[in-house]
C-alpha cells in the first residue's frame, strides 16, 4: 500500500536506489557498466522481489479477486485460497503479485501428469560467465567466445534473457556424456586448462603434456 512521506516505513537499506528492472540490472553488470561481484540467480531472484514489491507499494492500490475452495480427493479435504484476479496500474507494471487460475466447480475426472522438472532454473549469461570462473574453466578472454559457439551450434537458446538447451544441445551432450564422460567433465578441462598454464608459464613439458593427452584418448 502507497504511504504518505510522514509516515514511517521499511529501513532504507532494502530498496532500490535506482528504477532498475531486474532484467536491466542483469545486463548493466554483464556489460560491466555496474560493478557487482559473485552475483548469482539467487542474489537477481531476491532483488527482483524487493524491487517489485517496493515499486507497487509506492503506487496507487490496485484490487485484486480472492477465491477460497474446499477440494475433496481419494478420502482427503484440503482448502486453498488463490488470488484469480487482479485489477490496477500498478499489477500491470510490476506484477507484484501471482494470478493462479480459477478452479471449476462440481465433480470432476482428472488424469495425473508426471513431469521430470529440472530444479535448477534456467541460467542468465553472467550466471554461466560465474559458474567459469568457479570451476576455473575458461579465461576472461574466452568467455564471450565460449558462449557465442553454444549459440552458432544451435546448442542453446536465449528467451528473456534466459539461456535454455535446444534438443540438439541435448542429444549433443548425453551422447558425449555417455561415451566421453571422462574427457569432457568440468574436472577434467581444469586440469588441462592448469597444464596449459603451466606450459605457458615454463613449468611443464609440452611434450609431455600431449604424450598423457595423447594416451587419455587412445585408451577411451
């Protein structure tokens, strides 16, 4: 709800600074234009609560529908409340709230539908770019290009700045998973990326290095 300024509300400390949407700010900081270090989904999921909520509550009240149902099945009673509806400026700019669908009434026949859902969301760019650098595969140099080939390949594709596997992607990596699984672990390119350090820096053997590669991939 809006409040007159005399009033007193939450401690500054968590709201926006700035009118950033959180697809906005996810951008800014990939592009390096802000600053913000070890950001990842969660910290973006957070602060686009915070900014939504307190972007609607600084506007006019906007109504909403409430419906209460009593669902009975195989023997069990449950209730649930569900906002079906809602109606205003403020809903329409910054979807404060979830609409869930109204239940219909009566008796009714349903078929259960199992689904395999993935309990990792989807990732943005900078999430990818994140997990790189934790796993220590890549360079800064080779991030963009890293990403740009998943994206030439067809092996990924971009909605709402989020990047989803395309089914091509999929077959791609279960085929190479299920016969190459040791050759293309996230462990197994951090440590060639740390031998290529190594000979680059004068440490190690380059011929050395491609003898154990070479009798790694014969052995496969």
């Amino acid at each position: 709800m809006p409040r007159d300024w005399s009033e007193t509300g939450a401690h500054e400390c968590i709201r926006p600074t700035r009118p950033l949407d959180c697809n906005t700010l996810q951008q800014l900081i990939h592009e390096r234009i802000l600053q913000a270090e070890g950001f990842k989904r969660k910290h973006f999921a957070f602060y686009d609560l915070i900014f939504r909520r307190f972007m609607a509550s600084e506007c006019k009240p906007f109504q909403i529908t409430v419906k209460k149902y009593n669902i009975s099945y195989n023997g069990k009673q449950l209730q649930e409340e569900r906002i079906v509806k809602a109606e205003g400026r403020a809903y329409e700019l910054y979807k404060s709230i979830f609409i869930k669908i109204e239940l219909p009434l009566g008796k009714l026949k349903t078929k259960a539908k199992i689904k395999k859902v993935s309990l990792t969301p989807p990732f943005y760019q900078s999430d990818i770019i994140q997990k790189m650098k934790e796993e220590g595969i890549g360079r800064p140099s080779t991030y963009a290009t890293i990403l740009n080939r998943l994206f030439l390949r067809r092996y990924v594709i971009e909605k709402k700045g989020r990047i989803f596997p395309t089914p091509l992607g999929i077959k791609i990596f279960s085929y190479l998973f299920s016969y190459y699984k040791n050759l293309v672990s996230e462990e197994r390119t951090k440590i060639l990326e740390e031998k290529m350090l190594a000979i680059e820096n004068g440490k190690f053997n380059y011929l050395e290095a491609l003898h154990e590669l070479y009798k790694e991939i014969k052995s496969v």
